[in-house]
C-alpha cells in the first residue's frame, strides 16, 4: 500500500470509530448501546492491524470485541427489561458526553498527526531493533525461537499482564455461564 492510501485508511477508520461512539452515546437501548460498542472495538482493532500491531489488534478482538460483549450481553440479560431502557432526560449530561468525545478525539487526532509514522519500517522507534532480536535472542534467552524469546522475555511484563487479562475474562464468563 502506498502512504497516501493508509493515510486514507487510517482516517476513515477513525471516522468509523467517531461515528460508532457517537452511537454509543445517543443509543436509546442498553443492547443497541452494546452493539454499537462492540463495533467501536472491532474496529480499533482494524485500526491495528493498519498500523502493523497484529498482536494488540488479536487482544482487542478477543477481550474487547468478543469477551466484553457476551459478559456485558449476560448481565444485561439478568436486569429488570423495565431497566434495559436509557433514559436521556438530562441534556447537561449528553452534552457533556459529546463535548468530551469531541475534545478527546481532537486531542487524539494531533498527537496522532505530530508522531511519525508508526507502521513504517524505517521510522527512527524502529531502526535497529529487528538486528538485535535477531542476534541476540538465542544468548540472551538460549531459545532458539525468536518469537516466543521476544513475547516471553523482552515484552514479558506486557505479554504478562495481556493474559492475565484474558483469563480474568474467561473466568468472569465462566463463573456467570456457571449460574445460570
């Protein structure tokens, strides 16, 4: 893909998101609400993928599009259906929840435009690091697998705390499916 092209697709996904939390906010429904969040998650994590970090767009599939979902999808079954219903009598509130979107996306949207290129290979985060997990990863660890060195030892803590995530979820899943 060319640079002009990702920056196209880099901007429409985050019109999407713009437009899928706009819906999360104005959604009348609990469910719809859901839904609407659950597309805001899908696609952040199209996002990653875009920006070349398969391994965070997998998490935020499986934690944020998937397992958020059916755990907020199985409390939302065990509420009062008088309760499933939004009420958005109070427009100081929803006006401030568009407010602060807005600014946030403002926000995000500058910090984004002022760092370099995050996909690209030759971006200056990126120069050098490929050549040392590639010469160093078996001395450093003494596992002649580059992948699972770099995920269990130099991203260990971060590798650490994604799973740790992934089982509280599965574990909140489980102890509701367990109830019923």
């Amino acid at each position: 893909m060319g640079g002009s092209l990702d920056n196209w697709l880099l901007i429409s996904l985050a019109a999407c998101c713009a437009i899928s939390a706009y819906f999360t906010i104005i959604s009348t429904t609990r469910i719809s609400s859901l839904l609407s969040a659950s597309i805001f998650s899908a696609l952040s994590a199209i996002n990653y993928v875009a920006l070349k970090a398969p391994d965070v767009a997998i998490t935020e599939v499986a934690v944020g599009s998937a397992l958020s979902t059916v755990l907020f999808f199985l409390s939302l079954t065990r509420l009062n259906q008088s309760s499933i219903k939004i009420h958005r009598n109070n427009f100081g509130r929803f006006f401030f929840r568009i407010v602060s979107i807005a600014t946030s996306w403002i926000i995000l949207v500058s910090i984004f435009t002022k760092t370099s290129a995050f996909g690209v290979n030759t971006a200056n985060q990126h120069q050098g690091i490929s050549e040392y997990y590639i010469t160093n990863t078996l001395s450093d660890f003494h596992i002649p697998n580059i992948v699972t060195a770099i995920l269990g030892g130099y991203r260990g803590f971060d590798t650490l705390f994604e799973t740790t995530v992934i089982a509280v979820a599965a574990l909140g899943v489980t102890y509701i499916l367990k109830r019923e």
